[in-house]
C-alpha cells in the first residue's frame, strides 16, 4: 500500500462512513467506498509534472481506505 494508516483519519473515516449509513439506511455496507489521503507539507502535488516518478514513490501520505463489505469497517481497511 502507498500510504500508510494514521489513526486520525482511522476514526474520522469511521465516523463519517457510521454516519453516511445511519443517513441513508438503505444504502448496504458493500455499496460505498472510501479512500483518504493527506499530503503533509512539503505536498509533492500540483507541480506541474515537476517532480519525476521515482521521487513520487518517495512520498508516503498518510491515508484511510474502506473497500466495503459486511464485516466490521476495522477489519476491511488496508
């Protein structure tokens, strides 16, 4: 995985997906997914293509991601 979990984001994540169910009941654990990244400053982003792959890769955001399913959001993470 290119980002790594920061606990942070782990909870808030939680909390909105809990929420957006609770909103929309209808709407089924494998309907949604989510996916969060942060780029903490100095941001490789929006430089015009300044930067080359290799120093991309370099960076690691930190980042949530909830794929769907029926199990628990914990345990379908990463």
């Amino acid at each position: 995985m290119f980002f790594h979990k920061d606990e942070q984001l782990e909870t808030l994540g939680d909390r909105i997906l809990e929420q957006t169910w609770a909103e929309f009941p209808g709407l089924a654990r494998n309907q949604i997914s989510l996916t969060w990244l942060v780029y903490d400053p100095p941001a490789p982003i929006n430089t015009g293509g300044a930067i080359s792959p290799t120093e991309f890769w370099q960076y690691s955001p930190r980042g949530y991601s909830y794929r769907g399913g029926g199990a628990h959001l914990s345990r379908q993470r990463g």
